[in-house]
C-alpha cells in the first residue's frame, strides 16, 4: 500500500538529496577550501534550499561530516589479491600514489584532509573513514599468514597504516613530488618489516 505519512521511501527522494547535498560539499571544498565552504554555496550548488540544510544538518561542520560519512556509506572500495604480499602491498601503495596524483581523483579526498585539520567534526569522519578502510585490507594479512608469508598475529591495520603512512607523508607533510618508486619502496619496506614480526599484535 501506500506509504504513510511522513515515511520515506529508502533510496528515494531523501537519500538523493543527501547525496546531492554530498557532492556539492565536495565541489565547495574543492572549489574553495574548508574556509571559503559556505551553506549559501551547498544550497546553489545542491538545489537544496538554505533553511532545510540548516534545519537538517545544523551548517557547515555538519554537512562536512555527514559528506564525508555518506562517502563512506557508498565506498565499495577492497583490498588487492594479488596472489602474494609483496604484490598487494605494492598494488595498495600503487593505488594511494594513483588516487592523490590524478587530478581526476585527488581533489576530493585531499580537500577533506586539508579540511580535517580545521575541523574537529571532518577530523572525526575522517578517523571513522580511515579506521573503516584500513579494517578492510585484514584479507590481506589473513591470506599472507595462512600462505607462512608472516607469522601469524600480524596485525593488518598496522600494516596498512606503515603503507600509507611514508605516502602520506610526502603528500600532505612535507610537499614532496610522489612516485610510483616511492609506493614501491614503502612496500618493500613494510614486507621485510612484517615478515620479521615488526607488526605482530603485542596486548
């Protein structure tokens, strides 16, 4: 039957607004910084008018947050499989070097970390993400000790942390040019590190 009032189809007309609302905090903060982001721009750029975003999402730190959290909701990202941990880790560090060096694909995640160190709501959502993620490359670590490649009680968020981390450095630390020599290095580094139990889980 019909739907009630005040219900909400799931995926109708609210979510398409939230991901509406999304992608133009996006283009804002891409466009203009965390500190040139304003609700007058979500609403032109949205369609979605000021008052609802401000009832619905509170201002600017909100619809920050909840941009970022919606991202997540909708990432469908996995871990490589390559056939060995060599191969994932150069493959994850490959794919980090790829991501924030293509302007197709850098603006967005690299004005959300420039925005999470001015926002203490964007830092949040950006942890939450980042915890999400780096959970997701277990698979990887799992498949490297069942195949005797690291002892067992390796700790797959530290390794994917020591992937990213050199990476990471260069591109929003220091300013450094990144490479794909340098995704290789990182690799090759977090390899031997693993596989002489740097990362095993110690209570």
């Amino acid at each position: 039957g019909r739907a009630g009032p005040g219900s909400v189809r799931p995926g109708g007309r609210t979510a398409r607004t939230r991901a509406a609302v999304r992608d133009a905090v996006l283009a804002g903060l891409v466009e203009n910084g965390y500190p040139g982001l304003t609700v007058e721009y979500v609403a032109d750029h949205s369609g979605v008018h000021k008052t609802t975003l401000y009832r619905r999402w509170g201002g600017i730190e909100g619809l920050l947050a909840d941009a970022l959290e919606l991202t997540g909701e909708d990432d469908s990202w996995t871990p490589p499989d390559t056939g060995t941990l060599d191969g994932d880790l150069r493959a994850l560090a490959q794919e980090i070097v790829h991501s924030f060096t293509d302007p197709a694909t850098a603006a967005g995640p690299a004005a959300f970390i420039a925005a999470a160190f001015q926002s203490a709501l964007a830092a949040d959502a950006l942890r939450h993400f980042c915890t999400e993620r780096f959970a997701r490359c277990a698979p990887v670590v799992a498949r490297a000790v069942d195949r005797g490649e690291v002892p067992s009680g390796t700790d797959p968020g530290a390794v994917a942390r020591a992937v990213s981390a050199p990476l990471f450095l260069r591109l929003f630390i220091t300013r450094e040019p990144l490479a794909a020599a340098d995704a290789d290095q990182a690799a090759e580094a977090v390899l031997a590190a693993a596989r002489a139990g740097v990362y095993v889980h110690r209570p």
